[in-house]
C-alpha cells in the first residue's frame, strides 16, 4: 500500500498535542474534573439522525454492544452521582459521517457544569475560543431571529406546523436549484440552515444560535422566551463552521423517556432500527440529575480552524480513508 | 443499470439526473450535528457540458449512467458523422456534429481520440492533449525577427488556425497543446 503516511502533516500533529494540553489547563484551571467513560455500551441513542456503529457480540457477550456517538449519557450518570463539573476528551463514532468537516471516528470535548443554564455556558465557550482562535467577542441570534433576517422567513409560525410551506420552497429553489421533495418540516429547516444560512455566517466571527423551535429540543428542556416555547439550546458557529452544541439539560425523567419513545418511533417511520433505551441513564435521571448545562465541541474541527485546514484529514493522524 | 447512493458518488461515477447522462464532479457532506445530513453535489452534464449542483438528502440514489470512455482511432468524414474505429476489434462509430464539438479542429487520421459512448453511441470526442499536425499554409518568416519572440498565424492539416514562432515554414511539423490551441515546439523535440 502507498498510502501508509499519516493524513497530516507532522507539525499539525505537533498542534494537536499543544492544543488538548491546553485544553486541560484550561479547565484545570477552572477546577473542572477529567473524567473517561466506557466507549462501548450496552444502550445508545435512539435520536434519528445519528447512526450508531454496533459491535456483534464476541466471546463470552450475550448481546452488542455499541461504540458511543458522544459521552453524554455516561458523563451524566456521573452528573447524577454528583461528580459536579466535569469534562471529558473522548472519542465518538458516528456511522456515515463521512466528508469535508466530518469524519466516522472523531474526538470530542463534553463537559458540564452544575448549576449553570446554557446562557452562562454560552459565555465559557467563547473564553475558550478566545484562548484557543484568539477570537475576540462574539454574537448571540436566536434561531427565529436568524430565520427572518437572513431568509424572510418565519420558523416558529409560517404555515402549518406540520408542513413545509410553500414560501420556503420558493426560497430554498431561488438559492439551490431543486431540492429534495420528501423533506419534513424539521429536516427542511436544517436543509435552510446548512445551504443558506451557515455560508452567511462564515465572516460573522463567532456566532452562538439559541432558542431553537421546540420539535428540534433533542435533550435540551423547553423553556418560554416571549411567550414562545423554545428549546434551552445553542449551536456555536465559527467562521460558519458548526463547532459546539450545548444544552441546559433536561432533567425531568418522564420527558426524557417520552423523548426516546418518540425518537424510536420517528425511526420506526423512518424504516430505521429502532435502539435499546439507556435505563441506566432514565435511572439516574429518577435519582436526580442535578440543574446543570452541558456542550459538547468538536476538537478536530476546533484544530483546523486554529491552522486554516481546508478538511478534517490535515489535522488527523489517519483519516477515515486511510485509518 | 445500478442505482448508486449518495454515500457511492464519486468524482467521475456516471449518473443519470433528469434524463441527462452526468458526470460526478463533487460531492459534499452537509451535515448539522443534530439534524437531517445531505450531499451537494456539482455534476457536469455530457451532452451539455454544463454544471450543474444539486442538493440530495444523504442516502438517495440516482440510476448508473451506461456511459463509458474508450480510445478509439480516427478514420474518414463523410461530413454528417466522423468515424471512429476500435482498433481491436475494428468495430467502427459514427459520431455527429454534437459530439465531435471543437475537436473536429484536431482530427488527424490514424491518431487515437478518448471517445465518450452513452448507450453505445458516441457523446463526445476528446482530443489528445498534444498533438503533432503539419503546416499546410503560413507567411514566410522575415530574418532577424526571432528575438524578438514575435510570431505569425499559421494553417494546419486539420484546418485549424495557430499562432507559432516567425521562423517556422510551411511544411513543418509542429507540436500544438490541443486544450489551448497553441503552439509548443517543433515536433519530435518534446
């Protein structure tokens, strides 16, 4: 084979190994715990958009396991076990992310903070920017918000909730040529926000989007901003580059185990497996998960901002192609 | 033909979009951590040339395209179509107007071409990147210009139109770089 060498260049490498030490510091600093979990699983996600890789049982194993797609549902049994805040660098495996800005096998950093709602969490990632990017400031847009000023669309109220309206349509045709017919409402929103509205905010700097609509909470709890329900979640943008997810978590035991079940049944009707419930996680929830926000940051992506990279390879030792 | 997913689309897979046979140029994985992943896709269309992008929700597919390059030799006009040959198994194909495009400037008996077959029939016509053509017309040089790096239009064997150095004549045999149209050297000196 002629394609032995490393997808990256040495001195990115080298790059590499200064930027999780300083990662480290940064939360030692703060006296935030390192903790590891397992990788493998007995349980995993259910959510619909993310594909999990299943390892068969071998040996003694009665049944798979699986490899975890981030650490976020052991870091919690933690949470609940009251370690108090904690962070992880880890990795996370995601079947068919493949490309540019993704790779199957990547790493992780995840951490959470007690007490904290995602606002005060907003503020700490973006000191963490600052000492990794040097970026200086950064803006905060509520999902809507965004929607209008960018699109002229409205995504909490246009049309039928359960539609995709046809001004949409039109402005999603006016800027991609065809797109995809059988697109639900939530999907044709991400649709919007990856194709028209993430090229925007490429020089906006950072970007921190919140107040998602509520059909996109995942495990973040809903809360009331001016009378509208909206998701305590935010994505972080830089240079246009999706980088961080944070959550002021959901802790109520019940929602969460209705978030599943409608997970596995969006699955089921996507013709998707449908995945084993965490108990262990909905157990520790009942014992209580402590009021904390939590975010979890892509560490190959957060590299290759800081050294320019075009892709994710050159600033990875073996790409998914070649590892 | 096979149906391929966005998952296979390569640069250079051949698919059918529209009713159009393309060619895969790019293709993009979008993909919100939390949401519905798609691939953009830059294809060219053979009959057209053109480029055009798409957006696909990752894992729909497209139908194979039957298109497939082969080498094959040129024989003769008889001026509607240009005829190829295989030079294996001497199987001849007739390509039209549409499909020999701008390479018809560059046709040379006995030189090997990259025809593009869809459905068995000629698409289009590439021409070797370099070319060795003989100059059937050009001005006679004027002595003591060829310093100066000046240089004078000259007619072809196939009828195409170059520009080339003052000194060379009528007669000669030159090297033309066929995806600019320009002259490289005398032929047989690289």
């Amino acid at each position: 084979m002629s394609d032995w060498r490393p997808s990256a260049p040495l001195v990115n490498l080298k790059e590499r190994a200064a930027l999780l030490t300083q990662l480290r510091t940064f939360f030692s600093d703060r006296a935030v715990l390192e903790v590891e979990t397992p990788l493998l699983s007995q349980a995993t996600v259910p959510d619909p958009s993310i594909e999990v890789f299943p390892v068969p049982a071998a040996g003694n194993e009665s049944a798979p396991r699986y490899l975890q797609t981030s650490p976020e549902f052991a870091m919690k049994r933690l949470l609940a076990a009251g370690a108090g805040d904690i962070y992880q660098i880890s990795k996370a495996f995601r079947q068919g992310e493949a490309g540019r800005h993704h790779n199957p096998e990547f790493t992780l950093l995840e951490w959470y903070r007690v007490g904290w709602d995602h606002a005060a969490l907003v503020r700490e990632v973006a000191e963490l920017l600052s000492a990794v990017l040097g970026t200086k400031g950064w803006q905060i847009w509520p999902y809507r918000a965004l929607f209008i000023e960018l699109l002229d669309i409205d995504p909490m109220v246009d049309g039928d909730l359960g539609a995709v309206p046809e001004s949409w349509l039109s402005v999603a045709r006016s800027r991609l040529g065809d797109v995809p017919q059988d697109l639900d409402r939530d999907a044709f929103l991400d649709l919007l926000m990856s194709h028209c509205i993430e090229p925007t905010l490429g020089n906006w700097g950072v970007v921190f989007v919140t107040d998602f609509p509520p059909s996109q909470a995942a495990l973040a709890r809903k809360t009331q901003v001016a009378g509208d329900s909206v998701a305590a979640r935010f994505e972080c943008y830089v240079q246009g580059r999706e980088l961080a997810n944070g959550y002021w978590e959901q802790a109520d035991p019940e929602l969460l185990a209705e978030q599943f079940k409608a997970d596995n049944a969006r699955r089921r009707h996507r013709q998707l497996v449908e995945q084993p419930i965490d108990d262990r996680l909905l157990a520790a929830h009942h014992h209580g998960l402590p009021e904390c926000a939590g975010v979890a940051l892509g560490i190959d992506r957060l590299l290759a901002l800081k050294l320019a990279a075009e892709s994710l390879q050159e600033v990875m030792s073996f790409a998914w192609p070649v590892a | 033909m096979p149906n391929f997913s966005t998952n296979e689309f390569k640069p250079g897979l051949k698919v059918m979009l529209d009713g159009e046979p393309c060619s895969i140029l790019e293709n993009e994985f979008v993909k919100p951590g939390k949401g519905q992943a798609f691939n953009r896709v830059k294809l060219r269309n053979l009959k057209s040339g053109r480029v055009w992008e798409r957006t696909f929700k990752s894992g729909d597919t497209l139908e194979g395209a039957d298109v497939m390059d082969v080498d094959l030799e040129y024989s003769y006009t008889d001026g509607e179509f240009w005829h190829f040959m295989d030079p294996s198994t001497y199987e001849q194909y007739g390509a039209d107007r549409d499909a020999v495009g701008e390479a018809e400037k560059w046709l040379k008996e006995q030189e090997r071409y990259e025809i593009t077959l869809y459905n068995g029939s000629p698409l289009a016509v590439t021409p070797p990147n370099f070319i060795e053509l003989e100059i059937t017309e050009t001005d006679p040089g004027l002595k003591g210009d060829t310093a100066q790096g000046g240089s004078k239009p000259a007619t072809l064997s196939t009828g195409a139109v170059v520009r080339v150095p003052l000194f060379i004549t009528e007669g000669e045999v030159i090297r033309v770089d066929t995806r600019t149209g320009e002259y490289v050297s005398r032929a047989g000196k690289g």
